[in-house]
C-alpha cells in the first residue's frame, strides 16, 4: 500500500513525531508540536497524517474539513479514509447523508488489504437500517 500506518496512542503520547521519528524539544507543547508535524507531512500529502488531522477535525466537530482530509486521504489509498468517509456520508455530518454513498464506501474498506473490520461491521449495520425502513414504507 501506498500509505504509512501509525499508531494513534504514539501520536498523542510520544516525543517523536509518529511519522518522520524526529523528537522534539521538550519546551514545546505535545500536543502542538505534533498537530504541526502531522500538518506539515499533511501538506506533503502523506495519507496518514491526513486521516490523523481529519479524526482531529471531526473531534472538533468541523465536518466538512474533516471530510476534505479524508477525501485527499482516500486519493492516496488509505483504507481509514474510506471508512471514514462512510461514517461521515452515513451521518451527513460535512455533507448531505447518503446511505448509498456510505454503503460504497464501507465495501471500499472492506476490500482493502487486510479488509477494515469497522467498516464490515459498520456495512451490516447500514444495510439492516436500510432493510427495515425499506418494509416499513407502504
């Protein structure tokens, strides 16, 4: 694959950088220090430092950039990405709620490498909420 896997426990506790390993000096704030090093290999385009930023920015309740992130994420193949991108179109949050646009991308996840396990479960679910609204219209 074409990402870089992390650890998101390492990025919110490590003095490293979970990406590039660089350490940081022990004057500066943790959790800035790393939001600035995930924004700069973001900018270079790094898959996962764009799902860690989109997860940050969906925490924060700001959707639609959450939604770009994982969008710019999911160009480069990140299988959380996809994931992600189903829960937000699932949801509506950052954009009009489409389960069909969630169910495409849950079955993307779920055909990445080593299949996403969230997003198989996330699909069943989806697709029994589908199932009973379908019986319930006359």
């Amino acid at each position: 694959m074409n990402y870089q896997q992390g650890d998101d426990d390492v990025a919110k506790l490590s003095r490293a950088c979970p990406i590039c390993k660089i350490g940081k000096d022990k004057h500066n704030d943790d959790q800035e220090w790393i939001l600035n090093r995930l924004k700069k290999h973001a900018s270079n385009e790094n898959a996962w430092a764009l799902v860690q930023l989109a997860d940050l920015a969906s925490d924060d309740g700001k959707f639609s950039l959450s939604l770009e992130l994982n969008d710019r994420a999911a160009a480069l193949g990140h299988p959380e990405s996809y994931y992600n991108m189903g829960v937000l179109y699932e949801n509506g949050s950052g954009v009009k709620r489409s389960w069909k646009r969630a169910v495409e991308w849950y079955k993307r996840a779920i055909r990445s490498e080593g299949g996403h396990e969230n997003a198989k479960i996330a699909f069943h679910l989806l697709k029994k909420k589908i199932i009973r609204m379908q019986r319930k219209r006359p």
